[in-house]
C-alpha cells in the first residue's frame, strides 16, 4: 500500500540529523506508535487518568 503524507519541516530536520531518509524516518514514528499503542498502559498512568476524570466529576457536581 501506498499512502501520501505532507510532513512539517520539523521532521525532515529529525530525519537528517539521525542521518536518515525521510520514508525511514516517518516508517520508525509509525512503527514507534504501533507498539504504543498496543502495549498495556502504564499503571500509573491509569489511576492518575481515574484520579484526574474523578475531580472533574466532583466539580462539575459542585
């Protein structure tokens, strides 16, 4: 499959200053972002998400 991408100048910079090619690059920021979001999320992260929607249901009751 073939898909076409506008990518920020940010990234091409990225890419050339690990001295890699741009389709390389933005391949590793997909793959990266695969395997994120496929993994388990980070415990910790999880009960300061609950936390956070808990005290906003508590104000929004007030």
């Amino acid at each position: 499959m073939q898909i076409t991408v506008t990518i920020s100048d940010g990234i091409v910079y990225e890419a050339q200053k690990q001295g890699l090619a741009i389709v390389d690059y933005v391949e590793s920021l997909i793959d990266k972002g695969r395997r994120e979001a496929a993994a388990p999320p980070d415990l910790d992260t999880a009960i300061e998400r609950i936390r956070a929607l808990s005290s906003s249901v508590h104000a929004a009751r007030k």
